[in-house]
C-alpha cells in the first residue's frame, strides 16, 4: 500500500482572503496571456492549465472531452494517479500524440521533481499548452508552485471539478473539507459536474456551498464533461482565485491494487457493492468475467457504476481510501468474490 500519513487542518475563508482574490485579478492579468510589451517575456512560454478536483469529481471524462475537442491547439497532457496502475491515462492514452503519466504519488509532493522535469522538457517543444490532470488529493497550490519556478512555463489557470452530489458530504468531513476547499478557492474557473445527475435545487445548493468557501468564483454546470475549451484554456484572465502561500499537511490517504480482479461476474460484484458497507473515497479499474470480457469498474463513495469494455486494459481495480484499514478490508471484500 502507498501511505501519506499527515494529518490535514481545515481551513476557513476571511474578509482578508477575499481581498486577495480580488487583488488576484490584476496579478493574473498581469501575468496571464494579456502581457503589456513591457512584461511580455523574450523568450516563449509554455502555457499550461492545472485540473484539479477530489476524488471521483470528474476530472478525467472534463479531460477526455477536451482531447476530443481540441480544435487548432496542439495540447500535451501529464496524468497524475494515485495508484500504481494508471487508470486515468489509460482511459485517455488514444486521445494526445503526447501523454506523460506520473503514478503512484502526488505531483504536489512526492513527484515533484518529476513534474518539473516533464514540464521543462515539453517547453522545448511547439505544444501550445499543457493540461495536467492532478490526483484527487493533491493540493494545488504547491503544483502551482512548481509551475511558476520554472522560467520557461507559466500557469494559464487553475481549474477545479466539483462533484455536487457529494459537495455536502465531503465538507462535512474534516478529514476532507481543509482539501476541498484549497482546490475551489485557489482555482479561477470551477467546473460544476453530473448536472445530469442532479437536481436543480442541488445545484443551487453546490453554487452556494462554492461560494461560500471560494467568494467571487466563476462557476459553470457541466454535464458528461462537456466544456468549451476556449473557457479552460485561459482561465485565469477572467476567473478569480484565492491564492495562499499558507502550508497545510498532505491529505492523508492510502491506496492498493486488487490484481489480477476477476473472474468475476459483474452480477456478483453489483450485489456486493450494493449490500458492502466500505469505506472507500474512490474505486476505479477494470475486471475479467469467467469468459474473459472486460468490464470497467467505477467507484465514488457509495456510488458505482460497471460497464463494458471492448479495449485492452489491465485486470486490477485501484482502491484509495481515508485509512489502511479501510483499504484493507475492502481488499478484503473484493477478494471473497474470487471465491464464489
């Protein structure tokens, strides 16, 4: 199992941080695309936009979208998993003739050495802009950090995922809420996802939750993924971000891999996830049935969907959750499947 041990501190939003978003705006279009000839740099920048979003928010179908939509820019993407086995860029290895994927860590901490090197090696090529996913518990101010060290990139925005059917739970969660509410607060542009899932009083209730936290944010409803590129890209010329040179602790996290996952019949594994009361934050992979098909497996809380699959990809299922423990047993509980 992978551990980040540290415990997380909620944070809350003051009269001052909301001054320093507004004064965020002169200072991102200052620095963003709309230089003056005075400021504009001599040598190129590679613009690059960071997706950021908890766990199982949507941050890889807003991703994939793009990559079908990518009108004249030539985009290159760096995926960043939790896990070992790289889901996320699997499910979009087809979509980028340039895809760098970074697992098993955080980008924000552990793999940092690692981001930075991707990004000075993509500067030097003709990429109009790099789209990083980041994991879902990675803070995006030590990213943004990382970004801005590097002379030859700047940070054409942050953009955050929220998924509203899960908003009220997760802030509730100290565990979770000091996270959450850094990814909304530093981004410029906040992606809310699944309106074809939810209500219209659950969105009202999600905008208000978001701008509570992240005063003056720029919040747009989305469903299956479907954004304009033209708003991510750029983002920070007309989003307002919150930004915050305050530390908070890494998001205590742990993660294993069930592999091989199967035979399993996917029957068998929907009663179980149905009647299973796990602990997991997210689930995500693929499982073989007794007659080797494929199927796609999706977990966010309690929430799971299993699909078809028709491509190759690896038998093994991710699973990431607040503890060990937690982990452990739903390790468990997916490993008595082998027995039926």
């Amino acid at each position: 199992m992978t551990r980040c041990s540290k415990v997380n501190q909620r944070t809350k939003p003051t009269l001052d941080a909301v001054d320093a978003a507004w004064s965020s705006v002169l200072s991102t279009l200052r620095f963003a695309r709309l230089h003056s000839k005075e400021e504009q740099p001599l040598q190129r920048q590679l613009d690059v936009t960071l997706l950021t979003g908890f766990l199982g928010s949507g941050k890889t179908t807003v991703l994939s979208h793009l990559l079908e939509h990518p009108g004249d820019l030539r985009i290159a993407v760096i995926v960043n998993d939790v896990g070992a086995v790289e889901v996320d860029a699997h499910l979009i290895r087809d979509m980028t003739s340039q895809q760098i994927s970074l697992s098993n860590g955080c980008v924000c901490c552990a793999l940092s050495n690692d981001l930075s090197d991707q990004l000075q090696q993509l500067s030097a090529d003709l990429y109009d802009v790099v789209l990083i996913e980041a994991s879902g518990v990675a803070d995006p101010v030590n990213i943004s950090h990382v970004i801005h060290g590097l002379p030859a990139c700047r940070l054409d925005g942050i953009v955050a995922v929220a998924d509203p059917t899960s908003l009220d739970t997760y802030l509730d969660n100290p565990q979770i809420a000091s996270l959450l509410s850094r990814q909304l607060q530093t981004a410029h542009l906040v992606l809310l996802s699944k309106s074809d899932l939810t209500d219209e009083a659950q969105q009202h209730r999600a905008i208000d939750l978001i701008s509570a936290i992240a005063p003056g944010s720029r919040i747009i409803s989305i469903r299956k993924g479907e954004i304009d590129l033209a708003l991510v890209v750029g983002a920070a010329i007309n989003g307002v971000s919150m930004p915050s040179n305050e530390e908070i602790d890494a998001f205590p996290f742990a993660s294993t891999v069930v592999s091989p996952a199967g035979p399993w019949h996917p029957t068998d594994v929907g009663r179980l996830l149905d009647k299973a009361d796990h602990q997991l934050l997210r689930g995500k992979g693929w499982f073989a049935d007794g007659k080797k098909n494929l199927y796609q497996l999706q977990i966010v809380g309690r929430r799971w969907s299993i699909d078809g699959w028709r491509n190759d990809a690896p038998c093994a299922v991710v699973l990431i959750g607040a503890h060990e423990g937690n982990v452990a047993a739903a390790e468990t509980m997916f490993r008595s499947l082998d027995q039926l």
